[in-house]
C-alpha cells in the first residue's frame, strides 16, 4: 500500500475515532436528544459537512458507537464469537457463570452511560426505542445461548430450563441494574461483580 494511502487512511480512522468519542461524550452528558450534529462537530474540532458524509445521521453514530462500546474495538466480530464467549462456554458450570459475569461487567462497565442515553430518550423518539428494543433481543440471544451451554454441562436448578435461565441472567445483567448499583448506589464494579455471580449460582445451578 502507498505510503499516502496508509497515512490518509490512518487519519480517517483518527477523525471517526474523534467522532465517536465527541458524540458520547455529548448523548451521556446532554442526552440524545439535545445533543446536535453541530454540536458533535464542534466537539470534536470537524467542519460538521465532515460529520455528515461520515455518519449521515446522528442515529448512525449512536448505532456504530453502541458496537464499539460494546465490542471494547473496532473489529467486526460478533459478541458470540469473541475469545471470552468461548472460553465461558467450554468451561466448568461454576466457572463459566464467572467468566459471563466477568464479561458483563466490562462490557457494562463501558456501555452502560450510553445506554441510559438510549433508554431514557426511547420513552419519546421511536426510532430510539425500535434500538432499545433491538438491543435487548440481542442481550438474551447472548445469554440463552450462554444458558444452554450451562444446561449442557449440569442439571439446572428444579423448574428452571435454558429460556428462563436466559431471562433470568437478562435481568441481573442488566444495564439498568448494573446502573443503579453502581452509579446510584456507588457500589464497585467488583462488588456488582461478587453480587451477579452469587445470584446467577444460586438462581441457576441446583
């Protein structure tokens, strides 16, 4: 590759990075709704002419920024074929219930600010609420798929199956408890950690 094509490149990927980081700084802050395409581009030192032929809408920023959050990178790799989803599936019952928890607090510990973003501006902006939606459907495919891998390896707790194990570790997992514990109630990240785990153990293994 030409050496002008790696440095153009490089600068690209600079000047999306400061995108991102300028728009979630703003919708956490601000909130989604009052933050502007002006305002992300003032932020992040660009013409806002700049920010649209990169984005083209806000919601296309929050879409991509919600995936690299997530994610922790920018590779485009699925959650469920990411290294710590297969380390938990192929590991112990007990061990994997950790190793998920341990994922989620990492992943939580990232995203969660920007999730409230989404949640609290879903009460009135459709389209917002259509992602919030999306984004829960895509946190219980991940955690009944985490749920029938831990069915495979023990006998579940007396009247729990794979679909109501998912449900389960949906709630304790959840964002919106993760939030109220730590950001409300100042609890640590390891001590959310300590509590999802004993309550995903005792919820779901017998």
């Amino acid at each position: 590759m030409p050496k002008n094509t790696g440095v153009r490149a490089a600068r690209t990927s600079a000047n999306r990075a400061r995108m991102l980081a300028a728009a979630r700084e703003l919708f956490t802050a601000r909130g989604y709704t009052a933050t502007t395409m002006k305002a992300i581009a003032e932020e992040a030192g660009m013409a806002v002419q700049t920010l649209y032929f990169t984005f083209a809408t806000k919601r296309a920023i929050l879409t991509e920024l919600l995936d690299v959050e997530i994610a922790g990178d920018t590779e485009p790799i699925a959650t469920l074929d990411r290294p710590w989803f297969t380390e938990a599936v192929n590991a112990p019952a007990a061990e994997q219930i950790r190793l998920q928890v341990a994922a989620a607090g990492a992943i939580l510990g990232r995203v969660t600010p920007l999730l409230e973003a989404v949640r609290s501006a879903a009460a009135t902006d459709p389209e917002l609420a259509e992602l919030w939606r999306t984004n829960i459907a895509q946190r219980h495919t991940v955690q009944l798929r985490l749920s029938e891998a831990l069915a495979a390896k023990t006998a579940l707790r007396a009247g729990i199956d794979p679909e109501r194990a998912a449900d389960i570790a949906l709630a304790v997992l959840a964002p919106e408890t993760y939030h109220l514990l730590v950001h409300e109630r100042g609890w640590t990240s390891q001590d959310w950690q300590d509590w999802a785990t004993d309550a995903l153990t005792r919820q779901l293994l017998p």
